[in-house]
C-alpha cells in the first residue's frame, strides 16, 4: 500500500471537512431574540432603547448564554403576536418567554425546562369574605382574567369547566370589575398584578392570596427556521435551564427587575412605561 497516497488523500479529505465543521461551531455566536414587550418583571419595553427588551427574562438569558459564548439581542418586534410571527418565520431566533401550545409545535422548539415560572394568584379587595384554599374553592364565585392572560392548558380547561370568568381587554380592566363588585376575584400573575395595582394606585384596595392557582412557564423556544437550531444549542441551554433553579439566581433577578421597574413607574419617562396586560 503506497502510504503516501494514503495519507494524501486523508490530508485532501479533512482540508474539505474542515470548513464545514468551522461553519457549523461558528453559526450561533448571535442570537436575535424577542418577546412580549409589556411584561414586567419578565420582560418589557425598554423606555430608555425603544428598539430593545429588557426584564428578568432578558438578564437571565444573556448570563447562561454568555457562558456558552453566545452573543444575545433581545429585540422589540412589536406586540406578542408579531413577535411570535417573527420567530415563526426565522426573522428571529428565539422567543425569551414562549408559553407552552401544541399549536406552536410545529413551528417552534421549546427548552426545557422553563427559563422562569410566572405565579397565577388569586386577587380580591381587602374586604372580600372570599375563603380560597384550593381552586375548587372559586366555583360558582364570579371571576375576571385579562384575555392576554397565558395560563396552563390544564388549568385552562379546568376553569373552562368549573369557574365563571369574565375575560376582559386588559389587566386595568379586571381589576376595575373586580373594584365595582361585579366579579369577586381577578386572576392575574404575582409580578403583573403587583405592577398593575401600584401603577393604578389600588395597592391599598387589592390584596393577592399567596396560593399560586396556577405556574405556567416562560420558555424560551427557538424556530423552526432559525439557522441556530441545532442539536448542541438545544442541548446547552435545557443544561443550562436545569441547573438554574438550584443557583438562586432567578430569585435574585427577579429581585432586581422588580426595583428596576418600580423606579421607572417613579419618574417621569420620555416614553410612558405601559400598565402590564396580563
């Protein structure tokens, strides 16, 4: 066997394979990444930057992300339906805050698990005799639930069979129902209602029972279309994903966005912050 002519065509063979294997460790060094852009503590328009999000959401991406030597542009694309048609469509990436539908199987690929859970509570006036102890608790009282509102398919048909709920346009709105004695209880997560009552100045009108009645999880989720989707971006960030609950630093985020967004309700902003819709 004439070695020579072995190893020159062993030589040939990985000068060719290189450059795709240089192209294929090289096509993720940047993720464009959008989602809900009136979600705080989660993620919100940026009033300073119009053109980009921030939010827990957004911080905690970049950190994991940054620890795989990827580069992460968290993008406003308009409200969430346009968001979710840009990542659809491969214009984007990733959504930072994709909630979980069978839908969206065919177009997106969820990590899990979730980057963040947002906490569903049960909100009431301070007078409310309402007793909640379980979610069984609210048949046959009258509810309100923002229609923008992204709750678990199992909840979702469980309050479909079981509560009497009114959806309206927006947050603002469920909480005024619920202030006019027309429903007894608003469903509205813990970080939007909080947001939503400080800036409607109703804190003191509205308390939040501490019994989440339901988690549904903020995944991020890659397109279809995307040309970042592969096999190790996946599985880096679901590694990533799982070991965060045990580091403290979601808490720690959250935290941290929640002073964020309270000190922008308190100045004055060239651009109005918007109430949150959920």
């Amino acid at each position: 066997m004439d070695l020579r002519r072995v190893y020159g065509w062993s030589l040939l063979l990985g000068l060719t394979v290189l450059p795709a294997l240089s192209v294929a460790a090289g096509k993720c060094e940047r993720l464009v990444v959008t989602g809900s852009p009136d979600a705080p503590p989660y993620l919100w328009q940026d009033p300073q930057h119009p053109k980009h999000l921030i939010g827990a959401s957004a911080d905690l991406l970049q950190q994991v992300a940054g620890e795989l030597g990827i580069k992460v542009e968290l993008l406003y694309a308009g409200k969430r339906s346009q968001a979710l048609d840009e990542v659809r469509s491969g214009r984007m990436d990733m959504l930072a805050d994709a909630s979980l539908t069978v839908n969206e199987l065919d177009t997106l690929d969820y990590i899990h698990p979730p980057l963040l859970e947002n906490d569903y509570l049960v909100w009431t006036r301070k007078d409310s005799t309402l007793i909640y102890n379980e979610a069984q608790d609210l048949h046959g009282h009258p509810g309100a639930l923002s229609e923008k509102s992204r709750m678990t398919p199992a909840f979702g048909t469980f309050a479909e069979q079981q509560l009497t709920l009114v959806r309206t346009p927006n947050l603002t709105q469920a909480f005024q129902k619920l202030l006019l004695g027309e429903v007894e209880f608003v469903l509205a997560g813990r970080y939007s209602g909080m947001a939503a009552a400080q800036t409607l100045k109703l804190a003191s009108d509205l308390i939040a029972r501490p019994l989440p009645i339901d988690k549904p999880g903020l995944f991020l989720a890659v397109s279809h279309n995307s040309a970042c989707n592969d096999p190790w971006l996946r599985g880096q960030l679901a590694k990533k994903m799982t070991e965060l609950p045990a580091s403290g630093l979601r808490e720690a985020v959250l935290q941290r966005n929640i002073e964020r967004w309270k000190a922008q309700l308190s100045q004055p902003q060239q651009q109005p912050v918007s109430t949150p819709k959920q």
